[in-house]
C-alpha cells in the first residue's frame, strides 16, 4: 500500500491503541521503500476522518475543569489532558502525510516521523495514566485541537503556519512550568511525570522544526515572505497568538544528511534594560557534550549575514556552552546585551552551534532581522 494511504488508514482508526499500532507499521512500510510522490486524493476520501473514541467526552477548552496537581485525581486530570493532546497529535501528523498532494518525499517523511513521535508519547502517558489507575476517556477533552486542522485543511501553506506553532510551539513553553509543578508534588507518579515530559519536549523541538521548515519551503516556492504573511494568517484564520511574543524564532539545522535541530526563541521585554533573552533548544546532537551558541551580526539589512564574526553567547568572551543529556537534548537560557545598539535599530543576525572543545560546526541558521525596541 502507498505509505500516504496507510497513514489515511491509521488516521481514520478510532482505537487507540489501534491507531498507534497502524501508525508504526505505516512507518516501518515507508522506512524500506520510495515515497512515490504522484497524486493520490480522490473524492469523498475524506469520509471518517480523523478517527477518534467516543470518549473523552469532548467540550469546549473553557469547560475543562482546572484541578490541583497536589491531589492523585488531579494528576491523572493532567495526564490525561497531555495524553489528549498526544492523541490528537497523532492524528494531525497522519493527516499532513495524507491531505497533501504535491510535496517532496521529504515532506511526508518529515510528518511521518513526527506521527511516530507522537505515537509515543500517547503510549507513554497513557501506560504511566493505566499505573494511576485510570484509562484514556475518563476525563473530559478540549476540542480546540482537531479545530485549527479542520481551518487549514484547503492550505497547506496555513497548516504548517499554524499547526506546529499553535500546537506544538506553546507545548514547548507550557511544558517546563508543568514540569516544575510536578516537581515540587514530588510524589513517584509525578516524578515519572517529569520523565516522560523531557522525552516528549525533546521531540516537540523537531516539530515546531519541521513545521516551520516547510512554512518557509511553501512560502518560498510561492514567493511569500514569510515573516510578512505570517500576522495575516493568524488573523484570516483566527488562530490563537503565541504568548509571550517572540521577537523573533530561528530554526538551527544539521548539514544535509546529519541528525540536529535546534531552536532560538528570542525574546525583548519591553522594559528599559536593552537585554535579549534567548531560549534555544537542541535535540539529535551528539549525547553528553558541551555546545556553544554563536551569533555574527551586520548592520547591512538585506537578509544576507555576510558577517563571519562569531560571538559566544550570552556575552562575547564568556561562553556558556549548553550540555547534551544522554539523547544528545540540551537546553539553554542565554542573553544578549543590546545596549550598544541604538533604540530602533536593525541587523541581520544569524546562529552557529559548535562543539565547545572540537569546534565542529553542528547546526547552522538562516539569515534572520532583528530590531532592537525598549
Ligand atoms: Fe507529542
Ligand atoms: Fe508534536
């Protein structure tokens, strides 16, 4: 079978468990073979789509009742919201690889890893919610997930806009502050909790990777600036904003052919201190090793970083190189001091990531502009 129409297959299952199952042997069928890349919707094949339990029971996102995590019930409330939205994950993966004629073969294989992520993480969360004595449908569900899918199902383009970003993008920011509640229950089930999330983050920063990937191919090949047509998408397709504003997001990528992503979240209060603050995420490196982030500036704005001259973040001269766990994840919050830049001012900026003792360069980064507001 076409491994495009396996994932239909897996994605109009209503089981769970079935769902995952059809999902890695949609995987492992497309892992050994050629994904052809000719037509292959057809009319009316939209019929059951996406599959899914009658329960949970699903409501409107203002009706999901706010519990504790200080009480068992409370927790198994929690971990079920996130095995919710890695359900309805799963099938927003499938349906990137189905809906979508016309892409490169690396587009679906892209979807198809993310749908294989995903499958993981519900099968996690979901076997940790059997151990608290629960299953998947004892708690309502928010519906405001397969919405946005439903929105962008004519516009690819739309899709890998608002998807990964409304998604999977505010999945990366509320998930360490879960983390650290979990923390201070620090009861074994919420210990495991926070196991499982730091697997599940470290796949979410490919994700909103990917998506943003293919945002920028698809606005690329129709000549669309991508920062420029981004608020107008928001807006036609009244799509939630992502809070707090990032002045900026650059995605870092291995060369061709090698594992790596990375994540730059830049973000200026708007306060009087001319600091940037930087969030940068990596996954797929090399496992237990120390990276530097690197940023060159030129003040010649036309989205060409022709400069070479590389300074450590958070300040020149004063690195602080980011470790990788043993799955090659890091994390790191760095600065950047702006106050030699006047008010207002604009430069290209782009992102290096070295190994801090071999000085191999693992990601690299477009040509981003910045401009420095108070
Ligand atoms: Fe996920
Ligand atoms: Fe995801």
């Amino acid at each position: 079978m076409h491994p495009r129409l396996s994932a239909l297959a897996a994605l109009r299952l209503t089981d769970p468990e079935q769902k995952v199952a059809a999902t890695r042997a949609t995987v492992a069928l497309a892992a050994t073979d050629s994904i052809a890349t000719a037509p292959i919707r057809t009319e009316g094949d939209d019929l059951g789509v996406p599959g899914r339990p009658e329960r949970p029971l699903r409501v409107a996102a203002t009706a999901v009742q706010k519990r504790s995590p200080f009480t068992p019930e409370g927790r198994a409330a929690l971990i079920h919201s996130i095995c919710h939205i890695e359900f309805n994950a799963i099938n927003l993966a499938l349906d990137a690889v189905w809906r979508y004629d016309g892409m490169p073969e690396a587009y679906y294989r892209d979807w198809l890893r993310v749908a294989d992520e995903e499958a993981l993480h519900f099968t996690l969360l979901h076997a940790h919610l059997q151990d608290m004595g629960y299953r998947y449908g004892d708690f309502p569900g928010h519906d405001g997930l397969w919405n946005m899918c439903e929105k962008t199902k004519d516009d690819v383009l739309a899709r890998m806009a608002l998807v990964p970003r409304t998604l999977e993008a505010r999945g990366l920011d509320a998930t360490p502050l879960i983390q650290a509640k979990l923390k201070r229950v620090n009861t074994p089930d919420a210990l495991r909790a926070v196991e499982i999330l730091d697997v599940i983050l470290r796949d979410e920063v490919g994700h909103v990777a990917i998506g943003n990937h293919w945002y920028r191919w698809l606005c690329d090949r129709a000549g669309i600036d991508p920062e420029a047509a981004y608020p107008g998408l928001v807006a036609r397709y009244d799509a939630p904003r992502h809070k707090p504003p990032f002045n900026l997001e650059a995605i870092l990528r291995a060369p061709t052919g090698q594992d790596g992503f990375g994540l730059v979240n830049f973000r200026q209060p708007n306060d009087a201190d001319q600091i940037a603050y930087l969030d940068v995420w990596l996954r797929d490196l090399p496992p237990n090793r120390y990276y530097s982030v690197k940023y060159a500036t030129d003040a010649n704005v036309d989205g060409d970083c022709t400069s070479t001259d590389w300074v450590d973040l958070p300040r020149p001269h004063r690195p602080n190189p980011i470790h990788t766990d043993d799955r090659g994840t890091g994390r790191g919050s760095l600065f950047l001091d702006l106050s030699a830049f006047p008010v207002g001012s604009t430069f290209d900026i782009h992102f290096e990531v070295v190994d801090a003792f071999g000085g191999t360069i693992m990601l690299t980064s477009d040509c981003y502009q910045f401009t420095v507001t108070q």
